[in-house]
C-alpha cells in the first residue's frame, strides 16, 4: 500500500471527535472569562491585558509541541500523547478557575487552561494532515469544524440554561456565579471525555509508513528550503526596533499595553540571534529555520490568518461589555441586568457556533462549486457583516442574525485555511509547520490585546461597540489577502 487509505465517515468522525471537547473548553473560556474577571474588579481597561496570557501561551507552546510531536513515537503513537496530557491538565484548569479568590490567580488559571487546550489542539491538527489523504483533508478539517460548532454550542449555552434551570446567577462582589461555576464543571468532564475517545478509538501511522506515502503523493509545494543562518543585521534590526518602540511609548507616555508590540519584536530578533549560536540541529535553531522558510503558500496564509484572528479576539474580549452595556443597560458586574447580558452573550455565541456546525457541512459543497479560495471569500465576508451589523441592531434577539455571519466565518477560518496549508507541507515536519501557522493566530491577539483598548480610548470614547466594528473591518481585509494566496496547482508548480 503505497497511498493513504481513504477513510470511512465514521473513521474521520472518531479521529476528530476529540475537538468537540477541546472547543467545550475553548468556549467556555471565550464566553466567561471576561465575566470572571470583571466579577473579581476588573475594569474594562484592564480586560485586554489580562486575557494576553492566553495568545502568549499559544505562541510559546504551539511550535514546541509541533516540533516534539513530529519526532515523537510511543505506544499511543505520534500525537496522541499530547492529546492525552493535554485534556488532564485543561481539566483540573477548568475545576478550580471559578474559585480563583483574586484577579491575578483567574489570570494565571486561564494561562495554564489556554497552554493546556494548546497542547491538545495543535497536534490535531497535524492530525488530520497526517491521516487523510489530500483529496480527504477539506472535509477532515470541515468535520473537526462541526465538532467545534457542537461543542461550543453546548458549552457557551450552559450558564443560560443553568439559570433556566434555578440555579443562582448572581453572587457577591468577588464571587463568581453557581451558573458558571457548574458550566465549568460540566466542560472539565466533557473535554476529557472527548479526547478520550478519540485517544481510543484512532491508531497512527508509524513514521516509515508516512513516509512511504507522501513518496507516492504528488509532490508539495517546496517546504523547509535549507537556508543559512539569518546575520547578525537584521536580528539586531528587530531587536533594535522593538527597544526604539518601547522607548518611545515610555517617553510619550502611551498605554501600557502597547509595550507588547515592541517585545513582540525584539522577541523575533532575539530569537534569530539565538539560533546563530546554539548548536544546529536543536529545537530552537530549527524552528527559526523552519519559520524563515516558510512555503509561498504559508506565507500568504498567514497574512489572512492575522486579519481574521484580530477580528475574532476583539469579538470575544469585548462582546459582552458591548451587550450589556448597550442593549441591557449595565456595566455592572454584580447587577442582575448584566448578568443577564452576559447569559445573552453566551446564547449568541452557542448561535454562532451551531451556524458553524451546519456551515461545516455546508462549507465542502461550496469548495467544489467556488474552490477553496472563492469559499473562503464568501465566508469572511458575511462575517464581517455579521460584526458590523452591531453598530445599527438595537434589539437583543435581533442579534442572533447577525450570528449567522459570525458562524460561517468561524467555521471557515477554522478548516479551510488548514486545507490550503497541509497541502503544501511535507509529512516530516507536518506538526512543527502546523505550530508556526499559529503564531499568525497569536500574534493578532497580542496585537488586538495591547492596542484595541488604547485605539477605543483614543477614537471611540471606550465604546465596546466599537471594538466588534473594528473586527468586522478587519475580516474585510482579510478576505481581500485571500486573493493573493496560490491555487494548488500555482503552489505546485
């Protein structure tokens, strides 16, 4: 057998089953964690800057995962035992997040929950690659983005249906509702179920099978090129850039927050600065190599990637400020009226993510009649009218319409950029490619994290309304980038 069996719908449902627990946590987390930490004092100023543990665990832990996975082989095979490790520990993260007596300890809980949800989720993405074969990987990836819909539907209803149901949704100052608190308990549960099954229920391919496939397959996109060190001028280049810009914000006196940005980029010069002198051949030095020769197609990629994301974090940080300030009249965490907001939030974003679970079924029809490219166009765009349609929607229960844009954007980004990707990435470094694809998911979270609240400040008046209009925007550019990405066949060639 010198191609990859196609697999059965049943084998793909099982080997992506495990991203319906992944996105039960990651749901839970999106729609409650700003509640939490206004519940325990914080402003909305603050907000952003809390949540930037969660985008800086990804980005540290993402390409390391990759790289350890793709030279991984044990018993439970390749990337499975980063699914296992990884759903224990996001489990005990969401037990005891909704006890967190201070601000600082929920902030460090939501950093050990997003680097465990990260150390599950990376490699199945890898996952998929690893398995399918080319013509399979589109629906692969739209499978795991059904599962995704499915999860998070559950997940972002649960402390609105635990309200329903009688349960307290109000509690002191500091005090984090019994309505989200039992929702955590419920995730903490259905994560490691998920990925249980399918840790389970899969088997791997060994490392010399891989590579007897991919021998057969039509050959990628040319990957990995083999390219010198990068010199010590541009690595000084950036870090000198990144300590002009911190310099700056400090004699300007700018926001805080944007301190990040210039860390981000002495980061990066510090970075190729290390991989001159460390040994060749280590992590480190192979990751920047890895990240230096990146395939055309990744390359454009990941120009959509961070427009995309930008827009999905300022969704997520600021969609419940934005709510219940505008539509329930309160922006006080103890109030009734906010937190009945904030239960609203949590049913539009179940909404959006049931719109992503059908758009999931909907999205390999539309790629056969429009290609990957045409599709994802289409998608970004009724999500950037489903964001900007909150500035005009004064109704509540109209909001669930515009819920229907947001939802097939998100099951878009969620598995065709992935299908474009995997096509043009060789076998052996799947996992470490897959984990530098997503600093162009973190990286616009840091972004939106350290600048969203000072642009609000400066240009909206601190209106949160303003926030999800800029993210609209943004999915507009981001679907203008698409057309720069290479056709399969450009990207072969």
């Amino acid at each position: 057998m010198d191609r990859k069996p196609r697999l059965s719908f049943w084998q793909i449902w099982n080997m992506c089953f495990g991203f319906l627990g992944i996105q039960f946590g990651f749901a839970l987390q999106n729609a409650n964690v700003s509640r939490i930490f206004q519940t325990l004092g914080a402003d909305m100023e603050q907000v952003p800057g809390l949540w930037i543990a969660a985008p800086l665990t990804g980005l540290l832990v993402q390409p390391v995962v990759g790289y350890l996975s793709d030279r991984t082989w044990s018993p439970l095979g390749r990337r499975r035992p980063y699914f296992l490790a990884g759903a224990v520990l996001a489990t005990i993260a969401l037990f005891f997040m909704p006890h967190s007596p201070t601000l600082w300890i929920a902030a460090g809980m939501l950093w050990i929950l997003d680097a465990s949800i990260n150390i599950s989720m990376e490699p199945f993405r890898a996952f998929v690659g690893d398995q399918l074969p080319q013509e399979q990987r589109a629906s692969g990836y739209a499978m795991q983005s059904f599962f995704i819909g499915a999860g998070a539907i559950i997940a972002s209803l649960l402390p609105w249906l635990l309200a329903k149901a009688g349960v307290a949704n109000t509690a002191g100052p500091g005090e984090v509702p019994d309505t989200v608190r039992y929702a955590f308990y419920v995730g903490g549960v259905v994560l490691l179920g998920a990925i249980g099954w399918t840790v389970l229920r899969t088997r791997e391919y060994a490392p010399a099978e891989l590579a007897r496939f991919e021998q057969a397959e039509p050959p990628v996109e040319q990957a990995a090129i083999a390219v010198p060190a990068a010199g010590p001028l541009p690595a000084l280049a950036w870090l000198v850039a990144g300590l002009a810009l911190a310099a700056l914000i400090a004699a300007s006196g700018w926001d805080r927050m944007l301190y990040v940005l210039a860390g981000m980029l002495a980061a990066y010069g510090l970075l190729l600065l290390l991989a001159r002198v460390l040994p060749p051949g280590g992590m480190l030095p192979s990751i920047a190599g890895d990240l230096r020769a990146m395939p055309r197609t990744m390359r454009r990629l990941a120009v959509v990637q961070f427009f995309s994301w930008f827009a999905l974090f300022a969704m997520w940080i600021y969609t419940t400020a934005a709510v219940a300030g505008t539509h329930y009249g309160s922006n006080d965490p103890t109030s009734a009226a906010y937190n009945d907001g904030a239960n609203w939030v949590g049913v539009l974003f179940a909404a959006y993510n049931g719109f992503a679970a059908l758009a999931a079924v909907v999205i390999p029809w539309l790629a056969g009649r429009l290609g990957l490219r045409g599709t994802h166009v289409f998608n970004l765009c009724l999500g950037a009218l489903g964001l900007l349609s909150f500035l005009w929607v004064r109704d509540p229960q109209w909001l669930l319409l515009s819920m229907v844009g947001v939802g097939f954007a998100w099951a878009s980004i969620l598995s065709l950029p992935y299908a474009m990707l995997s096509d043009s990435l060789p076998a052996a470094k799947m996992g470490v490619y897959m984990g530098i694809f997503n600093f162009f998911i973190v990286i616009p979270q840091l972004v939106a994290a350290s600048l969203l609240g000072f642009l609000l400040r400066a240009l909206f008046g601190g209106q949160p309304l303003w926030a999800l209009a800029l993210g609209g925007a943004s999915l507009l550019v981001a679907a203008a980038c698409v057309f720069a990405v290479p056709r399969p066949a450009e990207a072969r060639a």
